[in-house]
C-alpha cells in the first residue's frame, strides 16, 4: 500500500523559493515549472512539469472534471533530444460544484508532471516551454492559463524547489491495484451502445478501509451519473450508472476508475481499476 | 463456494440501502418535459407553444466565461439567427439561482438577444432537463423528441479557427432539417457548472 500526503504543507514555502522561476502573474491560479535534473545525460530520465497552487477556496479540474467544468491541460515544447511521455495526475479531491452536480479536482497546490526522456543527443542544456491551462471555479468560473520558459537544468533554489515539488508529486500518485488489497467484483452491465446500465462495484477488503471513494475516469465516450458509495465494513458497494454516448465511435471497453480511502489521521491511498464493461 | 455464498450474503445485506440513483433530466429520445417559465419581460412562454416546430434550448449564465466568450465571438447570435431564419425556434434558460428577470433582461439588451431569455431562479426546468453546465444545448424536433443533448461545439477553450470547431448544434439542425437522425446525437457538454439554487 502506498500512503501519500496532500500537498498543504507546500504552500508558502515553495511558492516563494520558485518565485523567480516563472513571471509572477496576478491569478487565481499560481503556475510555477518543475524539473528534477541537475544534469541532462544522454538516456537519462527526469520529471517535467508544472505546480499550479490555486487561491484559497478555488479550485481547478482533474483529468475527469466531472458532471461539469474543464480538464487541466498540459503542453509541451522540448528542444530536440527530449521526449515527454503522458501527464500523470494525483489523485483528486470531490466537491460540489452546484446542487447535485459533482466535480472532481484539486483545491490544495498541485504539480502536474509527465516523465521526459533525453536522448544521446541531448545538449548539455535546452530549453523548454510548458503550457498550463485550466478553469478555476469558487462560485464563478474563470479560465486562466500561463506559458513557462526554462532551461534545463534548473540550478539552486529553483531545482531543490522542484525536487521538493516532483517528490510530492510522485508520492500523491494512484499506483496499480496490487493483490492483497481488495477483490472487486462488478455486477451489471454490459454496456451496450444503446440506453444506461446499472452497475456496481463490490470491494471486499482484506483490511478495514476507512472512508471509500471512487473517482471514474471514462473515457470520451461514456457517461457516468449516479455515483454511491456504501461502506459496511470490510464490503464497500459503489453503485453507478453508465451509458455510451449515442453514435460514439469511442471503443472503450473498459472504465478506468480510481478507488481512495482515507484513513482516520487523513492519510489516503490510491489505486488505479479497470472495470470491464463488455 | 464458500466464498460466493459469503459474497452472496453480504450482497443481500447491502441490496436493502442498495439501488442505484438513477440518472437525472432527458436522454436523447425522450420526450422533452413541458415547462411555462417567464421571458426577462414577465411574459410567459411555454414549450407548448412551439408544437411541430423544431426548438433549441441553451442553458446559460452570463456570468460564465464560455457563455460570455460564445457572445463576444458572436457564434450564438449567428447560429440562433442563422436557424429562427429557417423557422426554428430559440429559447434561453437561465437557471442561475441569483438572477432574475432584471439580470435577464439586462443581459439580453446588453447581447442583443432577440430571442426569449427565460427566467429558471429556482432550477425545477434545468433539473428537469439535466442541464449541468453553462452553456448546455438540447435541441427538441417537431414531434417533440429531444434529438440531441450536449456541448455546442468540439472547442472548450476557444483554440481553434472558427472553420476548424464541429459545432454540433449546427449539425444536428442540419440533420433534423434533411429529415435524417441527427447523427452525433449526444456529446458531453462543457463549462461552468449550473448555479443551482440550494
């Protein structure tokens, strides 16, 4: 079981030590870029990517922003020689956007970050550009985005600032559901192309889970409405309903969901399922 | 064995409080519920009124930056003029739960919207309907079934060049009026969330 820790204690620190990392901007969402080497060697690997630190009570979107808002987005621009591969996204808060409309996404400071892979011809330094856009909502909505220029590697405060960030990062991230856990069985379905399906998720935990919640991540073309979690011990239930989007050419036959739990002293873990819908 | 007839009792204890929560609003393919609301002059429009004709319904908040961008780029008067030209009929809802008519009203003068800005303080039509975020399209066709329900267009941030978006709404106007079935039906929608009264 991996434990993780949610960013709070990043805050004010790291804000100020990164400061000079980016142009300040006034925002209700403060972007800062991170990268964790100190060296670019030929086939090496490093981290690269962007702490957005909303202000107080504002909020910005997971990869799945819910019934309503907008996804984060991530841009790359590397000089040659480097490759980024996918966004990794820690795992998000719920909230209530409006009377039953759930969102999903994160209110504490957060790094978005992807692995990059230099290549033998990598420079001793280069440059690189990461695009952050997002939609920051409180009771209004705002899109905000901002356009950070670095070149690597980052030196003093700003690399410690960011290995600080990235090691944050990694530990707030959902890991493969390991055996030994939990035996999920799902019941209902499948999911055709036509009309919603009720399904539901048994947990039947190894040990007592704490509080439980699910995160869906479908993709574009499912829907997922409904979402209840029940806990009863070492049974949690999770009833959803989910449909296909009507003539959708997405062929996905399985939803990636997130399963969280959270302990009495607030420490939560996180695991990435694959529910099959055929 | 063991193990099913275990799981098999614990199922029956949670089926009691079980039950999935069904969906709220319309599909696609139902029949779209009547509504009478207020336009933002106190006049009453009902759904009704328009029977056999093909009507687009736009949840909005004037407030919202993708409602307010849609106006400033003018792509909602242009396909709202565009199609009422061609007999369908527009009607704006706004089910923010802190403005009424007079907000309504003042933003319709100040888009210069022709079309009935309706008047949903208390949210029973945008429920009614599932409109979760602002904007949220539904268009209903002439025998009254919602033939589509979703995103106005495939561009969120507003990125693109105008002739690189799909705007759906567009295109499902388009199918109805061929007489053919609106062939994306259902997108998700996106924006701000729908300000519902609590």
């Amino acid at each position: 079981m991996t434990e993780f820790r949610y960013f709070k204690w990043l805050g004010g620190a790291l804000a100020i030590v990164l400061a000079t990392a980016a142009a300040a901007e006034e925002s209700l969402v403060h972007a800062r870029l991170v990268a964790d080497t100190d060296k670019l060697r030929a086939g090496g690997t490093f981290h690269l990517g962007v702490l957005l630190e909303p202000e107080p009570g504002w909020h910005v979107y997971w990869r799945n922003p819910g019934e309503a808002g907008l996804a984060t987005e991530i841009a790359y621009e590397l000089a040659e020689g480097l490759e980024v591969g996918e966004v990794r996204w820690p795992v998000p808060i719920s909230f209530v956007q409006s009377d039953g409309i759930d969102g999903f996404g994160y209110e504490d400071p957060v790094v978005l970050a992807a692995e990059v892979i230099a290549s033998d011809s990598v420079p001793s330094s280069a440059p690189v550009t990461v695009t952050a856009s997002w939609l920051a909502c409180k009771d209004v909505c705002i899109l905000g985005s901002a356009t950070l220029e670095a070149t690597l590697p980052l030196k003093g405060t700003e690399l410690a600032a960011s290995n600080v960030a990235l090691e944050a990062w990694s530990e707030a991230l959902p890991i493969a559901l390991e055996p030994g856990v939990l035996d999920l069985s799902i019941t209902g379905g499948p999911v055709l192309s036509e009309g919603a399906v009720d399904m539901v998720a048994w947990l039947n935990w190894k040990a007592a889970p704490g509080s439980v919640e699910f995160f869906p991540d479908p993709g574009p073309g499912l829907k997922i409405e409904g979402v209840r979690v029940q806990n009863r011990g070492l049974l949690t239930r999770i009833d959803f309903k989910i449909a296909r989007l009507k003539n959708s050419s997405d062929p996905s036959t399985m939803l990636r969901s997130l399963i969280v739990i959270e302990d009495e002293r607030g420490k939560r873990s996180a695991w990435v399922t694959h529910i099959e819908l055929d | 064995m063991l193990k099913m007839m275990k799981t098999m009792t614990l199922i029956s204890i949670l089926a009691v409080a079980g039950g999935a929560a069904a969906g709220p609003g319309v599909d696609v393919g139902d029949n779209a519920p009547g509504f009478t609301l207020e336009d933002a002059a106190g006049h009453e429009v009902s759904l009704g009124d328009f029977k056999g004709k093909v009507v687009v319904l736009e949840w909005t908040n004037p407030d919202c930056p993708f409602v307010k961008r849609h106006y400033q780029e003018n792509s909602m008067n242009k396909l709202a003029s565009a199609y009422s030209d061609s007999g369908v009929v527009w009607l704006t809802i706004n089910s923010t739960n802190y403005m009424d008519a007079a907000a309504n009203a003042s933003f319709a003068k100040k888009e210069d919207i022709g079309w009935p800005v309706l008047v949903d303080q208390d949210g029973a039509v945008g429920h009614a309907y599932g409109a979760v975020t602002t904007p949220h399209m539904f268009i209903i066709d002439t025998k009254g079934i919602v033939v589509y329900e979703g995103a106005i267009d495939d561009d969120p941030r507003g990125n693109m060049e105008a002739g690189a978006r799909t705007n759906y709404v567009a295109n499902a106007l388009n199918d109805v009026a061929a007489g053919q079935s609106v062939s994306t039906p259902e997108t998700k929608p996106y924006g701000c969330s729908v300000k519902y009264a609590k």
